[in-house]
C-alpha cells in the first residue's frame, strides 16, 4: 500500500476514535455470563464475616447512607444531611464534617466526595461546582471553583497529578461537556467530552467513577455493558459483560429530553421497575474489580437485586440474590482487595447470626436495635 495513503488512514481512524471519546480497539476482556443464578455459598467467595456496628449518639444519627471511604478511619458520606461522618475500625463515632451555610468553608449541599490520601485530606463536591477541602480531622483547608458550564456537578474522582474526573447532568445537545478532568491547583478544564447517552440513565448508577487500589480510575454507567478506563486523554473500554441473548441496547429506547426530565426518568423508572418494557431486562447500578473478581449489581424488574462475581484467573461466575445459607447481602458501600462492606438488614440479623465467628459480633448483633445507626457487615474474601 502507498504509504501517504496508509497515513492518511491511520489519521482518519485516529479522528474519528477522537470524535467518539473511546479509541478504536479489541484488545479488552469480554465476560461471558449467562444470566441464570448459580447455588453459591457465602464461603465460594468469603473466608468470614464480621460486623462493625456504627455508635448511636446525638451527634452521630445517620439518615441515609451514599458512600463509604475508607483511610485509617471510615468515612461515611450522608448526603441527605450534608454530612461526612467519622467513624474509627470498631465503629466509634470521631467526628463529622458538617458546614452547611455561605460563609468560608461552608457549602449548602454535597453530592460526592473524595480522599487525598497523599495531601492527608478530603474533599467535598458541592453541586453548584466548588470542591471544599478539609483536613482528615475536619478542618477547613481551601476552596476550588470549577468552571461553569456545566451548572451541575454530580460525581467526582480523584486522579493523578492533583486533577480531579467530574460528571455533571446534560442532555444530548447541550453546548457544555458532561464529562470533565480539570485541575485542582488552577480550576481549569484540561479535558471534557460530551456523552452521547442521555445523562438522565446514569441516575441509575450508585457510583459512576470507581477507583482501584492500584490508581486506575473506571467510568461506569447503568445502561451499558462496557466499562471504561479513564486516562489523561479521554476513555478506553476496559472490559465488556456479555449476557448473550440477555444483552441490552439503550440506544433503541428514545429515552424523552428536557424540561421534563425528572417526570421522564420517574416513569422510565416505573416501567422499568414492572417489567412493562420487556426487552429491556436488567441495568447495573454498581461494578467494581478486586485483584480477583470482577463485579456488578444487576438490577431486574420488580426491584430484584443480584450479585455477580467473575473470577479474573478461572473465568468462574458466581450469580445470586440470596447465598445458599439464606443470606441477603445488601448492595457493596466499600470493595477492597481484601473485603467487602455493605448494610445489615435489620430483618436479616438472625439469619448471619450462626455465621458470627467472635463472641463480640454475636453480642454486638445482640443489642443491635432497628432505629440504630447502621451496622456494617464486614465481608472477608477467600485467599
């Protein structure tokens, strides 16, 4: 081939993967599950579980529950308190960062969060585009403005050299990006990419950013069964679930626009939740990765929540709502390589209690009491 025109090919492949935010490749893992549930025992995946109840007191009392972090401490985002409260390893309450007002180092609402954990400090995404920073203990340190547009920052993930990964709600032809790197030292954009999938679905998604312990960064979204690495220069697949005949595609369902996007997306979610849109069987509202397991909440019809583990080495699968000893794990606040953290259902408390190793669980599930703050089940997966 003429090589002038073998560069002018490379050039156009090159543009339009720019054009599409992914870069044009195959050379990423595809998941082959098939959406049956597999008999699993809580001991296929966990060695044992362990209870961490959070202290009940005055200052402490939780309402909602929307993130957990974890360094040296455990730090609990409640955004429907505007609050991140402390805890210490057995559940102690320490303290909380709760500033809600207009003067320095005060924020009317909070939707995300992060730890620095190499500047020794937290920093709180304040929608109206501000992040706030504090220091582990809570004190004020400073404030970043972000650019505008976007008039709405929903979700943030910290990445290298002191930048940060945004998205914000926007509807197809909106002139601003719904995805954004921008820099923490100057609060400049120094990447942005538009998203040709409605944003109105990804209020589906707990969490659209995941951060592995090695650094990676992942851009998730319900509604799809690619997942995305995120670099410095936009996106690339970084993984695919593939559901055979199960798969679905968002892109046929015209998903309406705004001004009415809230009463859109609340009878989309209806539908959804009846089963009325058939063809239309699952999404994923959660997927992390471990150094063993890939894995996804799937959601189905009829608010049916499932569990799925994909052994990285052996290929292996695990699909279950309940484990075989008719335990019901709730939806996962906090994956490491080491363990798995989710909310105990009051209701559920007996059936883990014969799975309790230490007298100190059994007792502390003993006094456990429905209007408690939560107590967090400590999952401790197999070697």
């Amino acid at each position: 081939m003429d090589l002038k025109l073998l560069f002018k090919c490379e050039v156009i492949l090159l543009l339009c993967s720019c054009n599409q935010q992914v870069p044009f490749q195959k050379d990423y893992p595809i998941l082959q599950v098939n959406l049956v549930e597999t008999k699993t025992s809580l001991f296929d995946i966990f060695e044992k579980i362990e209870l961490i109840p959070l202290e009940t007191n005055e200052k402490s009392l939780i309402k909602r529950t929307a993130k957990l972090k974890y360094h040296h401490d455990y730090y609990l985002l409640d955004n429907a308190l505007n609050s991140v409260f402390i805890f210490d390893n057995a559940g102690k309450y320490v303290d909380k960062i709760h500033r809600v007002g207009n003067g320095p180092g005060e924020y009317w609402l909070i939707y995300d969060f992060f730890i620095d954990t190499l500047q020794s400090q937290i920093g709180v995404l304040s929608p109206i585009g501000e992040v706030l920073y504090y220091s582990l203990q809570g004190d004020f340190i400073k404030e970043v403005d972000l650019p505008h547009p976007p008039p709405a920052y929903r979700h943030v993930e910290l990445l290298p050299e002191n930048t940060c990964l945004f998205w914000s709600f926007t509807e197809t032809g909106n002139k601003w990006d719904a995805l954004n790197i921008v820099s923490m030292e100057t609060g400049e954009k120094k990447w942005g990419s538009t998203y040709d999938e409605n944003s109105a679905l990804l209020m589906w998604t707990y969490e659209v950013f995941h951060r592995d312990e090695k650094g990676n960064v992942y851009f998730i979204r319900s509604f799809s069964n690619d997942v995305f690495t995120v670099t410095p220069n936009g996106l690339k697949v970084a993984y695919s679930w593939d559901f055979g005949s199960q798969n679905i595609n968002i892109k046929k369902y015209k998903f309406p626009k705004s001004p009415n996007r809230s009463e859109n997306a609340q009878k989309f979610a209806q539908s959804f939740n009846s089963g009325d849109i058939r063809s239309l069987s699952y999404c994923i509202p959660f997927q992390t990765q471990t150094d063993l397991y890939y894995y996804a909440t799937l959601r189905f019809p009829f608010n049916r929540s499932k569990h799925l583990f994909y052994h990285k080495q052996t290929h292996e699968y695990f699909l279950f709502e309940r484990t075989a000893e008719d335990i019901l794990i709730n939806r996962p606040l906090l994956v490491t390589n080491e363990y798995m953290i989710a909310e105990l259902d009051y209701e559920e408390r007996e059936n883990i209690k014969s799975y309790l190793f230490s007298d100190e669980d059994r007792e502390n599930l003993a006094k456990f009491k429905e209007d408690d703050n939560p107590c967090l089940v400590k999952y401790v997966f197999r070697k």
